[in-house]
C-alpha cells in the first residue's frame, strides 16, 4: 500500500496514502452488501436488491460511510507496516477524497513520540546527599511540636501589643468605594507580627493597650492576602480594630507529658517516630536529587523547544487548571480579568521539563523492558491510601470510579523505571 512520510523537527509526521480504483472498489462492494441485507428498497424483497439499486439509491450513504472506512483501513495498514514511529495521537486528516481515476487518497497528520540519543550512565557521579538525622534536626522538630501545642495566657493587665502576642479584637473592615456595608468579626483573634498577616495591622497595633482603638489601611496590592478577593486586593480596605484581650503564647514543656498528650508512651518514643519521618523525608529528596541530576545528564543535548506540541499544551493545561483550583480552594474563584496567556507564559518552561523527563522515562522502560506487577500496583495504591487515611479497597474503587487508576499505573511504572535507572547509575538506596 503506497504511502509516504514526511517527519518534521518538532516530532510531528505528514503522512499520505493511496488505494487504487480495483481496493476501493472492493471495499465499496462490501459496504453496499451490508446495505442491501438492511436497506427497504421499492420492489424487492429485503436483501434481494440488485446492489446497483441500492447504491443509485443510497449513493451519499455509502460514500460517506466508505471515505471513513478506507481512511481507517489505510491508517491500520499504515501502522502495520512502520515501526519506525509511535503516535501520541490520533491523526488529523487534512485533506481526504476520491480522485477522478477512482482511487482514495488522504493526507494526515499526527505527534510521535520521540525517540532519543541518550548519552552513557557509565562513569557518572551522583552528588553526596546524608539521609542522616541530626539532633539538632530532631530538636528543631520537637520545638515545632512544642508551638503546635501551645496555649495562650491572658497577659498582664498593662501589657502592650508587641511582635508575638495574640490580640482579640472586634474588628471592622471596609473596602473603599463599595457599595457593601463593611464586614464585621467579633473577637477576632490576630497573631501579631505572624506570616500572613497584613503588616499594616501589625504595625498600627504596636503599643496598643486593652481598649484601645487603632485604624490601619491596607493599600491596593499585587499579592492578595489569603482570602480577599481581585476586587479587595485592587482597592484600599480599612481596618478598624478595638483590643478586647492579648493574650501571650505558653510553650509546653519538652517533656514525657508532651509525648504523651499526642498518643507516644513517652519522649523516647517521640523522638524515634521523628527520625522515621525526617529519615524517609530526606531519603525521598536524595532520591529526587539524583533523578534529577541523572535526567539532567540524559537530556543534556535534547532541545526542550522541539517537543511534541500537544504534548506540552496538555501539561500546560494540566498546571493551569490545578492552579485554578488551587485559588477555588481558597475561596478565589477565577474571573473574566484573569491572563490565561500570562499563566500559560509562566508555567510552560516547568511543564515542557516535565513532559520531556516522562519521555526520556518511557524510552528507558521500553529499553529495558520494565513492567508493574498487579501486585506492584495495589502496594502502590496501599500507600496513598495510607496516607489518605482510608482502606485500600476504598481508595482503589475511588481511582476506578474517578477513572484514575490508568494514571496511577503509569506513576507506579514510572517509580519502577526511576528505581531502575538509579540503580544502573550506582545509587544504593536504603
């Protein structure tokens, strides 16, 4: 079956076949068969139609559903017979029809994947990474777990706003030139000074005593507080807070009570569950450094702007839309003004990396012929319903229903394949 195929830089191939008069019309005798078995036809019995009845009478049907036809039957013939190239997606057929010697022709195009000149792991260094847990670490962990259990304590009656202390306040907020009345919280508790807190508050409650009054205005900015609105961030708002309390925070004592106030027999115990985290937390960032210096080291002198084209806009969208939903999540719902093209700007370096490191991935497994058991897979499917905090057997029939769990065999394929490469590399991982 003739064809021909023309590849171009960016992974993309043009293809274009042709079927003589003689295999068309074989294949239209076979559709006009199937036709004439179904078709009424005025003064015949069912079946019994001479098919140049049926095709005069239903010319237009059968060419529509034969133009389709040989369009597949090329497409399968074609992908029969080359192994050169593997297709990311289905073709476009851009030009397809009858010529007027009777034969077919389409021409199509389509993304494949690529195939790359990897460079040798032989010889290469992978960077010093300690997964060892320190004690210096293990004590900045308990100070941590000591500030999650902190209480706070009325302070003394002629005390002052400083840097650390919780105001209760009821507190007035207007957005200047709306139309709304202000938004009022009573005993609203601010952590003065705190990550997050519009430091215009935190400033103009430095001093303040209980029963003090005090205003702050917050300026029109391009990085919103957590939960304004675009409306708020592009307007003035005013703060009107009168101090009802300050309260000064009161560590716990690093101590066995600590421990045991979150379910451990004792500090011991604590302190052996925080080198377990810390150990598996470091083991899985050395692990990611080392992929990424040996990804770095295999796409050295790939061309990150010649990639599959749809390939790279599905990660793009893919980003945009968890960004999306990301600001959903906080109470930031898109709006008409929002720069799709600047976010497609912004995360179309990250998602091409990406899209090239699955590929470079995919090529090795194939190499190497790397394959997930079943049981692979459910282990896989066991940890992320650990660490959802639900059975198993739920989770996976959340992924089936979600239809998910395709994806989810792809990450545990790419896990075996990122475990492999890293052991022809020399890595021992623990």
């Amino acid at each position: 079956m003739p064809h021909q195929i023309t590849k171009h830089p960016d992974y993309t191939v043009e293809i274009t076949a042709d079927l003589d008069k003689a295999a068309v019309d074989k294949e239209r005798d076979v559709i006009a068969k199937k036709l004439r078995s179904q078709a009424h036809v005025p003064g015949f019995r069912p079946g019994k139609a001479p098919l140049s009845t049926v095709r005069a009478r239903y010319g237009e049907e059968i060419r529509e559903e034969l133009t389709e036809h040989l369009a597949g039957l090329l497409w399968r013939q074609i992908l029969d017979e080359e192994d050169e190239f593997q297709p990311l997606i289905q073709p476009s057929f851009e030009e397809m029809g009858f010529g007027d010697d009777g034969g077919f022709s389409f021409k199509a195009r389509l993304e494949v994947r690529p195939s790359f000149d990897l460079p040798s792991l032989d010889g290469i260094e992978l960077p010093d990474h300690s997964i060892e847990v320190t004690e210096a670490e293990i004590q900045g962990e308990l100070e941590g777990v000591a500030e999650e259990n902190a209480s706070w304590e009325p302070a003394a009656e002629d005390a002052q706003v400083v840097d650390g202390v919780m105001v209760e306040a009821d507190l007035t907020a207007a957005v200047e030139g709306s139309d709304e009345e202000p938004t009022t919280e009573e005993n609203a508790r601010i952590i003065v000074g705190a990550d997050g807190m519009p430091p215009e508050i935190s400033e103009a409650l430095q001093g303040a005593r209980v029963g003090d009054e005090r205003v702050a205005t917050r300026s029109p900015s391009e990085d919103p507080a957590e939960g304004d609105t675009a409306e708020e961030a592009a307007r003035s708002v005013t703060y009107t807070m009168t101090v009802k309390a300050i309260k000064n925070k009161s560590l716990p004592e690093i101590d066995d009570g600590l421990a045991q106030g979150l379910g451990f027999d004792d500090l011991d115990q604590l302190k052996e569950r925080i080198v377990e985290v810390l150990g598996g937390r470091k083991a899985s960032e050395r692990r990611d450094g080392w992929r990424r210096h040996i990804l770095d080291h295999l796409e050295e002198g790939v061309d990150l702007e010649n990639l599959p084209p749809t390939l790279v806009k599905d990660a793009v969208s893919g980003d945009i839309q968890r960004f999306v939903y990301h600001l959903a999540m906080q109470g930031q719902a898109p709006d008409d003004q929002m720069d799709y093209q600047a976010l497609r700007a912004r995360f179309e370096p990250e998602a091409r990396l990406r899209a090239l490191d699955t590929l470079i991935l995919e090529q090795l497994g194939d190499e190497w012929q790397i394959e997930v058991p079943e049981n692979d897979v459910d282990a896989y499917i066991a940890g992320e319903a650990q660490q959802k905090g639900i059975p198993p057997a739920e989770h996976k029939a959340n992924l089936i229903k979600e239809d998910r769990l395709d994806s989810l065999r792809h990450a545990s394929l790419m896990a075996a394949i990122v475990s492999e490469l890293l052991r022809r590399a020399g890595a021992e991982e623990d």
